[in-house]
C-alpha cells in the first residue's frame, strides 16, 4: 500500500463494488469522464471481481481516507510501456462531502512516485476536460504542464468541451 498524510492507496477489493458502480452512476461525478452504457448492480459487482490483476501496464488503487478507511475515489496507472516509459493517468474522488479536502491532490502524488520509483515511468500523462477547474489546479500544481488540447471531444451540458493533455516528467513532481 501506498500511504500519505491523508489517503492510503489500495488494491481494490470485490466489497469495493457497490461504492464503484454507485460513483459510475451518479451523473455529477462522471460528468467530465467518457463512460458506457448503465449497467445493473449486480452485473457490476459480477463482472467486478473478475477485473484483470494488477499489472505494469495497468495499476488501479482504491483511494482510502486514512481517517476512517473509507474509500473515496480510484486511481489507476495504464497504458505503461518500458519501451517508452509512459503511461496515462486516470482518477476520480466519487465520494462527493470529499472533493477539495485534498484526496485527489495526494492520491495523484503518491501514484506519480510509485509510477516514477518503483515502475521507472519517464512520463506520465492524462486528459482532463477544459471546464474542470479544480483538477487542472491539481495537476499544475504537482508539476505536470499543459501540452495540448483535442478539440470538441467529450459532449456535456449541451456542448461540446475540448480535452487538455497534461503531461509530467520524472523528476518534475512538486511536493
């Protein structure tokens, strides 16, 4: 486990499922994620436990709050190559009395330092929506800059909003 001040990353467990797919169903959380089609709870949780076993290339964590346990977001590393030594960042905090509490801001700290130490990443990358003020603050504040923008990608509010790629290099990791 990876442990901060504030959060603690963990496997995540088959109990984990009903806080998944309720976060996955809650319009206010997703909104700024790509995402399926509904799916039953109890199809989620079935198809839950058979999620593929952490790996190099993929490594999902549940975010869990060291005041409480309780698990509040995911974070996952995937796409990681050792030929390129990249790999793309995603997370959310689904728990929303959570937001702006600094979870998210830990959780995307201790996941760039296990990805920079111990899987010897170079480059870690991610998109996030133009409109989501609070996690671009994150990301520039832990280091990572702005590389581009792919136009009219994800449908919200009955617009069209670009996705920002941000990128952060080893050794650029604030804090």
């Amino acid at each position: 486990m990876l442990t901060g001040d504030l959060v603690r990353l963990r496997p995540l467990e088959p109990s984990d499922a009903a806080a998944h797919h309720r976060w996955n169903h809650d319009p206010e959380v997703m909104q700024w994620f790509a995402h399926g089609y509904p799916v039953s709870a109890e199809r989620f949780a079935g198809e839950y436990g058979e999620r593929p076993k952490n790996s190099y290339e993929r490594v999902v964590l549940g975010i869990e709050t060291l005041d409480g346990g309780r698990l509040t977001g995911v974070v996952a590393l995937s796409g990681a190559e050792p030929e390129t030594g990249g790999a793309e960042l995603d997370l959310y905090i689904g728990e929303k009395d959570c937001w702006g509490r600094g979870y998210g801001t830990e959780a995307t700290r201790l996941i760039c330092r296990y990805g920079f130490d111990a899987m010897r990443l170079h480059r870690i990358q991610l998109w996030v929506a133009d409109e989501n003020a609070p996690a671009i603050r994150v990301y520039q504040k832990l280091g990572f800059v702005e590389e581009g923008r792919a136009r009219d990608t994800l449908r919200r509010h009955g617009r069209w909003h670009a996705m920002v790629l941000m990128s952060l290099l080893e050794g650029e990791l604030r804090g």
